[in-house]
C-alpha cells in the first residue's frame, strides 16, 4: 500500500472532511506502513462496547452507526458516520480504556484503522490534524445533540427525513430532477432502530411517504425522491 491510499481508498465526496488530506508526507508514509484498509460486510462491527480502544478507524465509504446498548439490552443509535468521517476519536483522547459505544456496520464498510499510538502521535505533532479532529468532534457532539431533541420531541415522520437526509445526502449526486434514482442504504428494520420506533410503525409511515411520491421501496431496498431534500425540518 502506497500513496494511492489518498485516493484509491477515498470515499464519493468525502476528501473534503478526511484526516488523510491534511496529513504530512512522513505522517502519510508511516501510516502506509503500519495500516491498510479493512473490507467489513454489513452488521459487522469495527468494535464493540466494552473492547479496549485500541485504534480510530476513517471510513472512506459505507456507513457506520455509532451506538450504545443499555441496561435493558436495547441498542440506541447515537450517530452515524458516513465516507470522511472517522469513529473511536473522542475515547481515544480520554482516559478510558474501553470503547463506550460500539460501531456497526450499517452497509458495506471499507476503513482504515489508525492504531492509537499513531494517532495520539498525529495530534502532538500536527496542528491541522489536531483541528481536523477537533472539528469532527465538534459536529458530533452538535450532531448527538440534535438527535436527541429528535428522538425527545419529534415526530415519527421529521425523524425519518431528518435521518433521511442526514445519511442520503452522500448519494443526492447521483439523483436526477423529479426522479426517484437516489438510493439509500439503510434497510426497513435498521432504520426503525435508528429512529426508536417500532418496525410496523416505521412501515406504516414509509408506505405514506411512497404515496406522496417522496420514496420508492422495494423488496431490498429504499429509493429517496430529490423532494425530499428540500423538506425543512426544524
């Protein structure tokens, strides 16, 4: 694995927001030599709460959901990261041992796991990745924020476009004007867990959106309309 990683492993769009832009040629270098990028199928996961934190992992295309299991057994969506993004950084940088949430893989996944001592090596060494990850974090945590005003005081249906777009966005290229060509990853059932409804409930409201023209489902998957982008939820 050499310099082709900036690109051969850089997800639709995502060059814009990745840590491997703003890397220093030695830091590229070292990482080219330690690291190589992992294919994850999906419902696989990258780590599991509880694990020892071990690295940060970039995902350069897919999607991973961010989540915790409760008390009660239940998984909780908290965040999903989309190509560019990155998982594991926040904890890293604590004093905990453990990852306090687990990432799974919502479709196939390819990543770069960043082993922690690399990482911790980035940040003292260079300030534009320190900003990088800094900013990261801070759409995270603006992002985990929002999510649960959504899941508190939202509706059903401004949770599903929320999520919708959220995650659509990365595919919206593709689509074409008053046409339903925007695919979008996530199954029926992994989004009525994304969004803390019941499976039924979530069908139900799904079937509304294709009458308006909004969605097309099929046997295996959802198609998003262009529509549905410009649908303002506050």
């Amino acid at each position: 694995m050499g310099k082709e990683l900036r690109c051969k492993d850089c997800g639709q769009g995502s060059r814009e927001y990745c840590l491997l832009t703003v890397l220093s040629e030695d830091s590229f270098s070292d990482l080219a030599h330690i690291s190589n990028s992992i294919h994850y199928e999906k419902g696989e996961t990258l780590f599991q709460q509880g694990d020892p934190v071990h690295s940060l992992y970039i995902i350069c295309d897919g999607f991973v959901k961010l989540g915790r299991r409760t008390l009660e057994g239940k998984n909780q969506a908290l965040i999903f990261c989309g190509p560019g993004t990155f998982a594991g950084a926040t904890v890293i940088m604590s004093p905990r041992k453990q990852y306090i949430l687990y990432a799974k893989c919502l479709t196939h996944v390819k990543s770069i796991p960043i082993p922690k001592r690399c990482f911790l090596e980035w940040l003292n060494n260079d300030p534009l990745i320190l900003k990088r990850v800094a900013e990261q974090c801070a759409q995270n945590f603006n992002g985990l924020a929002i999510w649960a005003s959504f899941l508190a005081y939202k509706s059903l249906k401004e949770r599903l476009i929320y999520v919708f777009q959220q995650i659509g966005r990365h595919y919206i290229d593709r689509a074409v004007e008053n046409e339903i060509i925007c695919p979008f990853p996530l199954s029926r059932r992994d989004l009525a867990e994304a969004i803390g409804s019941a499976y039924e409930t979530t069908v139900a409201q799904l079937r509304e959106f294709e009458a308006q023209g909004l969605i097309k489902i099929s046997a295996s998957s959802i198609e998003l309309s262009p529509r549905i982008f410009n649908m303002i939820v506050e």
